[in-house]
C-alpha cells in the first residue's frame, strides 16, 4: 500500500480518445492544463484516493523485449526527462485508441499526470499516472438573472472515483516497474490491463495471499458446500481465515490436515487445487508468507449469510471466526419432517 497524504501533482495533460471500431478518433490537447491550487488538491484525491486501498501490484511485461511495451517505453522517458511528459502522452493516447476496438469500449477523457511524493515502503518517489473517465455524472448549477437564482442541469465529471486508472512508481525499472492498476467498468477484461497497460501481477505475499483465499472461496462453493450444506461451507470459510490469522506462514499440507478430518476432501481438495491453478494460470505456492493486509481486505468479502427457504436469513460474522462452531447447531425435526438451526445468545443488540 501506498501513502499519498504529501502528494505533489506537478504536470497535467488532458486528451480525448473515442472508440477505434466506431471511428470516433481522438482529440490531442497541445499544451498542459493550467491548475491552480485548489483544483490541484481536489484532482489529487480524484485521481489517487483509489490507490490507498490498493494491495496487489504489477509490473510491465512483453515477451520479446520489455521496450517494446508500449506504455512502459513512454513511461521511460518520461521519468527521465520531465520535459517530455507531454510528447509521451500522445504517444499513450494513440496507443489507447489502437486498443479501443471492442465496440463495447467507451469514448472519454484522458489524463495523464506526474507526481512527486508518494510514500511508498518509507521511500518518496515519483510517479506517472494515466487515467481515463468513461462516464458523466448529472449535477445542478444555480445562478442569478435579475430577480430570479435559474437552475440548470449540466452534465460532467463526477470526482468520487475513477473509471481506470494507473500508477507506475519510479522505482524497480529494469523489472518493469511497479505500479498499481484499478479498472472500476469491466466491460472487457483484458481491455485495460492486457492490451492497453500490458502488466502482470507481482508475485509476492499480497498476490500469493490473495490467490489462496480466492481458491479456497471457489473451493468453498463448488465442493464443500455441494458435499456437505451452506453451514459446512460457512464453518470451512472460518476455519480457513483462523488458520490463517494464526499462522504467519501458509503451509498447504498442514492447513490441509488442520482443516479436514475426511480423507475423501483432503483428496477433493487436492484435486480442485490442481484444477484451479490450471484454470486461471497461476500456481499456489505450497508455503508462503501471510499478508495480513490482504487477509483483512478479503475476509469481509466473504459472503457469511444463509438464506433460507422460510424467508429467514441469518447473518454470521468473520470478524468473530469461531461464531459457526460455537452459537449455531443445525439439526433434523422428525416431527415436522424440517431441517433447523439452533442458535444461541446471552443479549440481544
């Protein structure tokens, strides 16, 4: 994660790309944008607030030559020489619209900015930001004529957060750089981050983290719950998050043995894990370090509610991991032939 309290935005270009597919063209601005200070502070949250929050992280790739990428050539030289910030913009720009060939792709504006002093790792450096607004937000303008405040409707940017963005930071260069990618309309997928950006994800403890809980959510809902009910799925997902809030490494065979006393899941488990790895091209690492940051992010992500046929609901709690095994039993009412649940409690709240 990244600290962007002290953030400096010191170079701003505006442009204008459309839908290549649709013949929309583009629009190339010929000089920089005049900010002034509180425009300046405002663009800074607009531009970088959804990076705060951000855990996983990548790096440009190509796989002939990393100069060949693109946006990572433009970047380059950019770092290097401030002064011609804008001339790689329109190299972006234009590098944007090849990309913009999927009808479904929409037309907006294109910022590309530089940054100074963001924090990351205890390290100030600097950073080139791309970003692109796809979508106008409605808003109300009031102003006097005479005796009368008319009201207007307009139409414009709305500054809550960006449709796609990214941050590539100054440091790591000969690796490709570090950077940081949001894309908020996943229209096309592979749009923004594959042909546009061409970045891949960093593999270290966020990402090894983060694909462990992905694969044990996917695990959860095609075969724990499959094979045993909502509640199996639900108590597995808990006992899941405490071993590994309580462990600061991630060892597969031991959560394995730790987890399931059944043989038959363990070899369930094994198989699936084999099949997820091949399914979304990446390896689950046998042992790896905990990132308690991403545990944090993930676990409220997790969906806890089981939704009954009566039209009740009940809501469990991840923050509180041994809630399942403690104050809910599930049961079989021969009388009136109807599964339960049995919960209990001191108060209500």
């Amino acid at each position: 994660m990244i600290d962007v309290s002290a953030a400096i935005l010191n170079q701003l270009v505006i442009h204008r790309v459309g839908n290549q597919s649709k013949d929309e063209g583009f629009f190339i601005s010929n000089d920089m944008a005049i900010i002034d200070q509180p425009l300046s502070e405002l663009l800074l949250d607009y531009f970088l607030n959804s990076f705060t929050q951000a855990t996983e992280t990548y790096q440009f790739v190509h796989n002939v030559d990393i100069n060949m990428n693109v946006v990572y050539h433009s970047a380059k030289h950019a770092f290097e020489d401030p002064a011609t910030a804008h001339e790689q913009s329109t190299n972006i720009l234009r590098h944007l619209y090849d990309q913009s060939r999927h009808p479904h792709i929409k037309a907006g504006d294109l910022f590309v900015a530089t940054f100074d002093n963001i924090l990351l790792h205890d390290e100030l450096v600097s950073a080139l930001g791309i970003f692109k607004s796809e979508n106008k937000d409605s808003f109300i303008t009031l102003k006097e004529n005479d005796n009368r405040i008319m009201i207007n409707k307009e139409m414009g940017i709305g500054t809550r957060r960006i449709d796609k963005g990214c941050l590539i930071l100054e440091t790591d260069m000969a690796e490709g750089y570090r950077l940081f990618s949001i894309d908020h309309n996943n229209y096309d997928a592979d749009y923004w981050m594959r042909q546009f950006l061409g970045i891949d994800y960093i593999k270290d403890d966020n990402f090894d983290t983060k694909a462990y809980i992905d694969f044990c959510k996917s695990f959860s809902e095609e075969v724990v719950k499959e094979k045993l009910d909502k509640k199996g799925q639900i108590d597995f997902l808990n006992q899941s998050v405490r071993y590994l809030e309580e462990s600061e490494t991630v060892d597969v065979e031991e959560f394995k043995n730790t987890i399931f006393g059944d043989e038959e899941l363990k070899e369930d488990f094994d198989a699936y894990k084999k099949s997820f790895e091949a399914n979304n091209n990446l390896e689950i690492k046998e042992k790896f370090e905990v990132s308690a940051v991403v545990l944090k992010k993930q676990k409220k992500k997790l969906k806890s509610l089981i939704q009954l046929d009566t039209g009740i609901k009940i809501k469990l709690d991840f923050q509180n991991t041994e809630s399942v095994d403690r104050f809910i039993y599930k049961g079989y009412d021969m009388e009136r032939g109807m599964q339960f649940y049995k919960v209990y409690f001191n108060t209500e709240k």
